[in-house]
C-alpha cells in the first residue's frame, strides 16, 4: 500500500507521518498548521488543501486528530474524507476518542465501502519519534492486515485487540494506567519530599523494586526538574479520562480511582495549565500539602 493521506500533523501526528515517508510510502498530508506541511512536504510529502483532497486518490488515509469532535469534522459531510476517498480505501483513525464514535465512523465507511479501524495509540511524543509506540487497534483481521506495513512504520508493538471500537478502549485502559501511575509517583515524590529524602534517590530505589515502571523511566526528568514541556497534554489526558468513565458508565463499571485523578488533571486545566505535560500531576499533588 503506497498511497497514504495522513491528516492531522500535530505534536504526534507529525513524527508518525515521517516515518511512513522514511518507510517509503508516498504520502500527501493535510493540516491546520503551515509548518508541519511544510517540514513534511521538504522530506517528500505532497501537501493537500484539504482533508477532502488528501483522501481523493489514497488507498489508506490515516487521522490523528484531538477528539471526536475533530474527527467528526474531518470525515463526516460531503466534503469529508469518507466522501472523497476511493470505494475500496482504508481509513484509520489513530485518533483517541470515544469506543461508540469510532463505531459510527466505521458504519459511515461501510456505507460508502470503506474499511475503517480504531488504532490509538500509547508511547506520547518519544515513541512517535522512534516509531516504537504501541498501537491498539479494533476492527477486522483482513482490514488490520491490511494495515500492518504502515502501523508497523510507526510502531513496535501492533496488536488486533477485537472489533471495532475496541482499540478505544484498550486506549481507555491504557489512560487510566498511565495517569493513575503519574499520580502514584506524585505522592511517592511529594511524601519523600516532606520528609526530606532527595527525589532523585526516591525514583533511583522505586527503580530497582517492583514498583518500577515504564512511566517513571520516560518521564523522570520532567519529574526531577518539574519542567513540564507537553509530551501530551494535561488537557489531552482529561479528556481521555472522560471517555474512560463514560464507558464505564455506559457498562455498569465503577472506576473508584480514576474520577480523582481526573479532578486533579481538571484543576490544572482551570489553573491554566492543560497545555502542559500530564506529568504536571505533581504539582497538583504537592498544592494539596497541608502545613504542619
């Protein structure tokens, strides 16, 4: 599969575009913003006015968009990519939005004889980079193999997790280990803190018991300098949280940990703060310190 519309080069879309270009495959791009156009149309790209015209000749067109409304904007009408795309074209949607949104869209495609998957994704911006994020992915086997010589442009471990809609949430479950994770290590650092034990020795023993993890290693520098540049966003992983709580309303699930975490990402945001790195939790930990 050579011909690739890819739509939506943002902090993550951007890197995962050029690897498919460092793959080989011949790519024309469309998004808001000139200057990842630009940089991807210097490496080879070609660039499309719209969405619309990114899809017209594709074989697969690929979203990585914010939400579900966003996504929603781009394939749905007749100036959408579902619209425009060739009968017989892949589309996936990398995007991470809600399970009963990526159904829709897969049923709009089926409608126009479209193939649609969900595969979000995890790894943020250093696995977009080194094209080692995990992707999780919902639809049919033939449509994902389909899809396998690109998602593995873009990532080391692609796994068919069921039918449609199930790559979301997979990713829903994978939001809530991360954030819940990021919180732990917020309280360990900000009890160690307290009580006068440098943070960098704190994540140095977590490391080496079983308490390590992937989180703590990728983000131990934002956690030691508490410089919070967004790898993903606070606003980001709200929103995320959001979707993980409404289908665990939807089934009937109780979450009893998450809906804090969520709070606490949501003060940041009225703090003004959901631009930064989720890694920001800690801070949101540390301004519930009581004085003693």
């Amino acid at each position: 599969m050579s011909r690739v519309a890819f739509v939506g080069l943002g902090v993550m879309g951007r890197p995962m575009a050029e690897n498919l270009l460092a793959a080989g495959h011949e790519l024309t791009v469309a998004s808001r913003s000139p200057e990842p156009v630009a940089a991807l149309v210097a490496a080879g790209a070609r660039a499309a006015a719209t969405p619309a015209e990114a899809a017209r000749e594709a074989e697969a067109v690929i979203t990585m968009l914010p939400d579900g409304a966003a996504v929603a904007a781009v394939t749905e009408g007749e100036d959408g990519v579902l619209a425009t795309a060739p009968p017989g074209a892949l589309v996936i949607d990398m995007s991470t939005i809600a399970p009963a949104e990526s159904r829709r869209l897969a049923a709009a495609g089926g409608e126009r004889g479209l193939a649609v998957l969900d595969a979000p994704v995890s790894g943020g911006e250093v696995g977009a980079r080194a094209g080692t994020l995990s992707i999780m992915v919902g639809g049919e086997r033939a449509d994902f193999e389909r899809a396998l010589p690109l998602l593995e442009a873009m990532g080391s471990r692609v796994t068919l997790v069921g039918g449609v809609g199930a790559g979301q949430v997979v990713k829903a479950a994978n939001q809530i280990v991360v954030a819940l994770t990021i919180e732990a290590l917020a309280e360990a650092l900000t009890l160690g803190e307290a009580a006068g034990v440098e943070p960098a020795s704190i994540l140095d023993a977590l490391g080496g018991g079983l308490a390590a993890n992937r989180v703590m290693e990728v983000h131990r520098e934002k956690l030691l300098e508490r410089e919070f540049e967004p790898g993903f966003r606070v606003e980001l992983h709200r929103k995320d949280l959001g979707i993980a709580l409404e289908a665990a309303a939807e089934l009937g699930v109780e979450l009893p940990a998450t809906p804090v975490v969520a709070e606490l990402l949501g003060r940041l945001g009225e703090q003004g703060r959901g631009g930064e790195d989720h890694t920001a939790l800690l801070d949101a930990v540390r301004s519930l310190r009581r004085a003693t």
